[in-house]
C-alpha cells in the first residue's frame, strides 16, 4: 500500500501518518501496479518524486501536413528549375550525315530542248524546246516552243490543227485547247517576243517532260492572204521634222468583204483607211473595220493588212475580231512602219482564216 502527504507532498510507503510532519496520510490504490517502481521504493523519504516526463506533442492536423508538403514540393521544383537555367545547355549530338543518293536528278524534267523537226510542201516545223510552269491556279503546265518557216507571204500563224503530244507508251502527254478562227480551228499559238517566227503553244495539266515522246500535226492554220488594197497617194513632200503630214484616202478609202466566203453567210465586213500620215523616215496607217459580227463564244475572226511600197512589204499585223464580245466600237489595226519617201503606198488586206495542210510527226 502506498500513502501520500499533502502537506510535504510525499508518497510514504507502509505507513498511515507522516513521519515528518505528522499528518494524515492519503492511501493511493493501484491495484495494477502492487509493487511500486524502483524509483519510488529506493527515492528518500524527503526528496521529491521525479519529474514527469514531458507530454508528448499533439500530432499535427491534416492540413498543416498537406501545407508542408506542398511546400517541400515547390522548393524541389525550384531547385531543378533553377539547376537547368543555371547550367548550360548540352551540346547537341552531332546530326547524322544525310546518305549520299546515287540516283541523279531526272534530266528534262521541268525544261526540255527538243530541235525535233519535219516539214511537208514546203513548210518547215520545228519543236525547240518545251518547259513547265505554274499557274495562277497551281497547276503546272507546259509551254511548247515551234519556228514555223514557209508560209505564203509571211502569213500570221494564229493555230496548229490537229496537234497531238504523245508520251513514251503513246498515250496522251498534255492536251491542247482548239479555238474557232473563222472557219478553221486548232489550238492557237501566241507570237514569241522578239523572234520572227517563233511561236509557243500552252497545254494543260502536264507531267515531267522526260516522257515527252512525239508531237503530231496536220496543219498549220494562218490568216487569210491579204488580196485587197487601197491606194494612198503621197507623192507631196514628207516633211522632215517629228510633226507628221496628213495623207488624204482618196475616194476609195475602203474595201468590203463578204463573210460567206468564211463560213458566215449573211454578214458583210467593211474594211476602211480612216487616217494616215508621214514624214521623213515613217509611215502611219490606221484601219477600221465595220460589221455585224459577234461571233459565238470563244470564235474569232482574222484580220490581215499589211503597208506596200511597191514590192517590198514595209511592215504587216494581225487582229482579231470579237476577241472582245462586249466592245461596240470598230475593231483596228494601225500599221507605223519605218520607210523613205515614196509616191504611192498601198494598203493590203485580208480578212479569215485558211489551212496549211501539214501532215507531220515531230520526234527525237
């Protein structure tokens, strides 16, 4: 059994009264424990039980942990982002050298000379070259480039009929769109740029030039002969200065040409001189035409004319009539040609269009 005092606040084993002070002792029963610790058996009389063990801490709360943790989350995050700024950038591997190819690049894909020639009752036809390009509308087309010699008085050629571009397994390379001119159509050439007698075909969709096998033809479409004339007389001094004289027409300052010789019966076509002038070195005709045509969509009519000195052919042009269906004025021609003084100039014209028979193939 142990007691305990309250007045020396003792615990005195064994005994009912203190034996110090002299007071009633308390008994303290702890059935579970019936000897008491060694500490408490061995402890004097007067000195003071032994200090308490500190109280353990209360366990933190749920939030203050997940507080901390985010905390050591956010300094490690800023430790790594800090090592990888401050550290400097590792040298990248050195790429891998690409594999040289052994296949060459595929000659006359995008531009082609050709030199392919054929010729038939005294015209000459030659394919020069041949080059894609793009379009507005990205498609990659080809351009053809033909020198057609031989044509009766220096003729316009405006199409080639029957033109057919074939590739090596003989089907068709690019097609070709044909045009009405008067009456004979073929697919329309355009005049090249400083080069008499050179002319280049567009096509449509087309593959690499490579496969370009053979060009077929069977005609050269061009413009009518130019067989009628209107005299100017211009036997007055030519002046020497920039300022032109003024040349009279004459009365007969027109001609007039029946379009039933061109497949449009009905309509009558009025080719006149309206003015003309001259000085010292140059020559200028200007001619209109007059009529009822219109033609229908995508039909042209060819207009000839051409300034005479005598023999020589001192200039020529070309027009077409109804390129532009919604023009309601005369359609014209102005011909400016370099000459000497000369008594007389003749003004020669001829209106449609006629066919050249060619048939020709055009291959390497």
């Amino acid at each position: 059994m142990r007691a305990w005092c309250p007045r020396c606040d003792a615990v005195r084993p064994g005994a009912t009264t203190c034996p110090v002070c002299g007071t009633d002792l308390a008994t303290l029963d702890d059935p579970g424990r019936a000897d008491p610790g060694p500490g408490l058996a061995d402890r004097p009389p007067d000195q003071p039980p032994p200090e308490a063990a500190p109280a353990r801490p209360a366990a933190p709360s749920r939030l203050r942990l997940a507080l901390a943790a985010a905390t050591v989350v956010v300094a490690g995050l800023a430790f790594v982002a800090g090592r990888s700024v401050a550290r400097p950038a590792a040298t990248p591997a050195p790429a891998a050298a690409p594999a040289t190819s052994t296949t060459a690049p595929e000659p006359d894909a995008d531009r082609r000379r050709l030199g392919w020639t054929a010729s038939a009752g005294g015209i000459a036809v030659t394919a020069v070259e041949a080059h894609r390009l793009a379009t507005e509308r990205r498609e990659t087309v080809a351009s053809i480039t033909f020198r057609i010699q031989g044509v009766p008085a220096d003729g316009r050629v405006l199409a080639l009929r029957g033109l057919r571009l074939l590739d090596t397994g003989g089907g068709v390379f690019a097609t070709v769109e044909e045009r009405q001119f008067g009456s004979e159509d073929g697919a329309p050439v355009l005049e090249a740029d400083g080069d008499p007698g050179a002319y280049q075909v567009i096509t449509g969709p087309a593959p690499r030039l490579s496969s370009l096998a053979r060009i077929e033809l069977t005609g050269v479409v061009a413009v009518r002969p130019r067989d009628q004339t209107i005299t100017l007389d211009t036997s007055a001094p030519w002046p020497a200065g920039p300022r032109m004289r003024a040349v009279h027409p004459g009365d007969r300052d027109s001609v007039r040409a029946d379009l039933g010789a061109v497949r449009i019966p009905g309509t009558e076509l009025e080719l006149s001189v309206t003015s003309a002038f001259v000085r010292d070195g140059l020559a200028l005709v200007v001619i209109d035409s007059f009529s009822g045509f219109r033609g229908r969509p995508g039909e042209v009519l060819p207009l000839g004319a051409e300034l005479r000195a005598g023999g020589r052919v001192l200039c020529a042009r070309s027009s077409l009539l109804g390129q532009d269906p919604d023009q309601q004025g005369a359609d014209g021609i102005v011909l400016s040609c370099p000459t000497r003084p000369v008594p007389r100039l003749t003004v020669a014209l001829g209106v449609g269009a006629r066919i050249i028979p060619l048939q020709a193939t055009l291959r390497p």
